[in-house]
C-alpha cells in the first residue's frame, strides 16, 4: 500500500527531517557553540568584575590524646560545638581590566569566527544533502508505486491469459507447450510483481531513513 497522507509533499518531508534528524539537530548545535564561543571570547576586551564568597570552619574534635605516653585528654565540647563553634566568612570583590593581552582575545576571536563560519558551512551542505537525497528517494518511491501498478496489469493479463489457454487445453484445441509457454508468462508476471513489492516496501523505509524517523 502507498503511504499516508503524510507523505504526499516532498517539501514536507524535508521540513520535518530537518526538525527530527539527529545530525541535523548537531549540526545546528554547532553553531550555536560557535557563536557562543565568539561572545566568551569578546569578553576578554571587556572589564571583569568577580565576586567570591567561603565559609571556613576552625575546630577539631580529639579521639584519643597522649601527652610522654600519658592520656592528657579532658573534657571536650560537643562534637557539633567542637567542629563548627568556630566558623567564619570570607566575601572577596576584585574588579580587572586586562588592556594589554598581546592580542590574545583578538585572535581567540577570529579563531572562533573561522569555526561559526565552518559550522554554517557544514550546515548548508548538510541542509541541501537532506533535501537531495529526500527528493531521490521520494522519486524512487513514486517510480516503485508506478512498477505496483504495471505489474499487477501485467499478472492480471498474464492470469487470464493462461486460463483461456487452459481451456483451450483442455477442450484439446490448445497444445501442452502452449499451456506451459502460458504458465512460465503468468510465473514470470507473478515474480515481477512479487519484486514490485519489496521494491516499494524499501522505498518506503529509506524514506523514513532519511527523515530520521
């Protein structure tokens, strides 16, 4: 059988392999990296401000203490106590401008130019490959649903022909190699036909190949 509705407009095809197929969805990633990677680097010609924070904690807790080989442990806080009764904060704030890098940001960013320009690239040829290997296989389909239809005319013919030789045969007015010239005809139509089918059944699943389904 032919398939569904869904399949009837190339240009539909190719929009929905470009949504749902995995190489596709890298490649646009790609070049989301790569503009992001762009921005990263143009940062380096700005001033940064960078602000940190800690907490750290100043105590310690004895098992067992001995002083000359004599136990010199005595009482202890609680282990909670012992640990954290002595916890303070640090708040960093630091504001810098590296005016003079040797160009390293500006060569970081024309690096990263040269990649978001490969990346789109990449992706028009990859966008142009989708659509002509989607055109071809949607062609081969529709040649595949044609070859269906010649063939089963052509096994339709071959059948009644071999049932007017049959009869013919067997009223006597017909020879055995007629009947048997008929018999190979209808087998020959019969494996066309057989051979029109797995042909269409594969077309059918390059076509869900190539829109990543």
């Amino acid at each position: 059988l032919p398939l569904g509705p869904e399949y009837q407009n190339v240009q539909d095809l190719i929009t929905k392999a470009m949504q749902q197929r995995p190489d596709v969805r890298s490649s646009e990633l790609s070049m989301k990296i790569a503009e992001w990677q762009i921005k990263g680097y143009k940062s380096g010609y700005l001033p940064k401000l960078n602000f940190e924070g800690g907490l750290v904690s100043n105590g310690g807790y004895l098992d067992r203490l001995y002083i000359n080989g004599a136990d010199a442990l005595g009482p202890q806080e609680p282990v909670g106590r012992a640990l954290f009764g002595q916890v303070y904060g640090e708040l960093d704030l630091s504001l810098s401008w590296n005016i003079f890098d040797r160009f390293y940001t500006r060569t970081n960013v024309a690096i990263a130019r040269i990649y978001r320009n490969n990346a789109i690239i990449l992706n028009e040829n990859l966008a142009v490959q989708v659509s002509s290997d989607i055109k071809e296989a949607y062609n081969d389909y529709l040649a595949a649903l044609q070859q269906i239809e010649t063939s089963r005319r052509g096994q339709f013919a071959a059948a009644k022909a071999f049932e007017v030789i049959q009869g013919k045969y067997n009223v006597g007015t017909a020879t055995f190699v007629e009947l048997s010239n008929a018999q190979i005809v209808l087998l020959q139509a019969e494996v066309s036909k057989a051979q029109s089918d797995i042909n269409l059944a594969l077309q059918k699943k390059i076509i869900d190949f190539y829109i990543g389904k």
